[in-house]
C-alpha cells in the first residue's frame, strides 16, 4: 500500500490539476509497490502512468518562419530500447529522476539538470536519446536544424535563434539543436567569420538566460572544435561511443528478434568492428528483409556478415 505521504500529494496534485506532480506522485506510488513485491501492480500503474503521459503531449504548429526550421516528432523509444553503456543510462537515469523530483530540489535552492551536451561518432544514439528524454518524461520533441538555420539565413541567424528560444520559454517541450558544431564551434578559429562569431555569442547569451522549463539539448560530432565558454552552459556532457561486444549484441537481438538464428557473437562483433549502433541496426534490418523476400524465417550468421560488408563498403571503410 502507498505511504500517507504518497496519497496525499497525489489526491493535492490531482485536485490541483498539476499534471506534472501528479505523474510524479504516481510514479513513486508504482516505485514502492514494486520494492514491496507487487510487481503486477507496479506494472499496471506504469502503464496506466504511460497513457496520461502520452495523452498530454500537444504538438503544436510552428509559425510558418520557423517550420523549416523545427521539426517537431512524436516521440517513440522508451529508454530500455536505448543500448549504450550502463554508466551512460545511468547518467540518464539521473536527469529522468531530478524532473520528476524537480519540486524536492526546489526548495533547497537547486535545479533539475536540462541543459545536456551530447557527443560522439554520428549514429551512436544521441538523437534518440533525446527522443527517449521526450517519451519517458511525456513532453513534445522538437528538433532545431542547425545547418538549415545557418546556410539559409546567414545574415539573420541571430534573430531566428532569439525566435527559437522565444518558443522553448513559451512552449515547453525537448527542444534538440542538431548538428551543433554549425555554430558552436571555436569563435578563434581559422575559418571563423563576424557573423558566426555573432550567432555564437548570441546563443551563450540565450542559453544562459533561460529560465524555462524546456529541456535544451545540443549534440556534436565533434567535441574538440566547440568553443569553451559553451561547456559551463551546459548542465551535464554526455559521451558516446561505437558499441562494444555487450552493446553489439543487445543491438542484434533487439532488432532480429524472432528472425535471430545460430550466430556467432565474438564473429559478429569482431566484423561489426568500428560501425555504429545505428549501421548495426541497419544491417539487421536489411537482412530481415532480405529473409522476408526469399521466404525465410531466420537470419543466420552469413546472411549477417554479408550485410554488415555492405555497410561497411557503403561507408568506405576497410
């Protein structure tokens, strides 16, 4: 059974129509039913927990000077599909768990952590990531173009992004600036021009005057080409990498599902050595098609191999 405490702030959030606290509250109902050994329960609250969560995420349309600017999606990924390090989704785990106990952090003076730098290799799980913050904390997902930002309103680009912070403060939700190197990168550097030195500082600016309640979310390729003042920004900096052995076969078991034949996972992973969570999965993929189109119902570890060298030759690699 729920504690007193847990009861009350539940029925307060309910009667208050704080639809926050109440996910909050109910959450941590589910969390003590399961530590008490009622995992049924803990699993039907969860579910039902997911449906308010889905049912209050609104999109709404984007003026139309922004819409080719940001792309709004429907989340989908729930955190366990994530695969990546333990230590990683632990590290996600804890921003998860400060929204849902931002009001205890309150009132000693702090905050939940929002601002998060994602890097690593391309296909390595940040986007989806910040899908997955999106989907577990029942919020919309919007994704700021960087590079369209830059290429088609050189000249402007200052202004578009005081536009876009506009709508993180007014609309809250996961807002994911993409391709961030686009204008983080160091405001000495070589190639540096006035006008992205301009956008760069005009983005220091915003970010470290927001007060919103939206998440702001930057992910980079490249961690050693972005400006310094970025890092102190940021709340937290997440690293990716290429999968390892572990992560390699969480992958394939993930997408094969109950196309997994006899395969060799040491071979597996020694051949998938140096592509991507998301070329692996790639691959998968297309030798499930290629056993669908020949009438097959298993994948077995050549038809494996063959498509992870097609990735590997469609990416040039040796």
């Amino acid at each position: 059974m729920a504690t007193g405490d847990q009861l009350k702030s539940l029925i307060k959030s309910g009667l208050e129509d704080d639809k926050d606290r109440f996910i909050t509250a109910a959450l941590q109902v589910a969390a003590h039913e399961a530590r008490q050994g009622h995992g049924a329960l803990a699993k039907e609250l969860r579910s039902l927990i997911d449906k308010v969560k889905i049912s209050r995420v609104k999109v709404i349309p984007f003026t139309p000077d922004l819409k080719d600017l940001v792309l709004s999606t429907e989340p989908g990924d729930r955190l366990s599909d994530l695969v990546v390090s333990d230590a990683l989704k632990n590290r996600i785990e804890k921003i998860l768990n400060e929204y849902h106990h931002k009001e205890k952090l309150f009132k000693h003076g702090l905050h939940n952590r929002r601002k998060i730098l994602l890097v690593g290799p391309p296909g390595t799980g940040k986007t989806m990531t910040a899908s997955v913050i999106a989907k577990e904390l029942g919020m919309p997902f919007y994704t700021v173009q960087m590079d369209k930002l830059v290429n088609k309103f050189m000249g402007e680009t200052s202004a578009k992004l005081r536009q876009i912070f506009d709508v993180i403060k007014d609309r809250k939700g996961i807002f994911l600036f993409d391709e961030f190197d686009a204008i983080g990168a160091e405001r000495n550097a070589d190639n540096d021009v006035g006008e992205m030195r301009r956008v760069l500082n005009s983005f220091l600016q915003f970010i470290e005057n927001d007060k919103s309640e939206s998440f702001i979310i930057a992910a980079t390729n490249n961690l050693s080409i972005l400006d310094q003042a970025l890092f102190r920004r940021f709340d937290d900096i997440l690293h990716y990498d290429l999968p390892d052995e572990k992560e390699i076969k969480s992958l394939i078991e993930n997408c094969l599902g109950s196309y997994k034949g006899t395969l060799s996972i040491k071979k597996v992973t020694v051949e998938s050595k140096d592509l991507s969570h998301a070329e692996i999965t790639q691959a998968c993929r297309d030798a499930i098609k290629e056993v669908i189109l020949k009438d097959k119902s298993k994948v077995n570890m050549s038809l494996l191999k063959s498509m992870i060298d097609d990735r590997k030759n469609a990416y040039k690699r040796d």
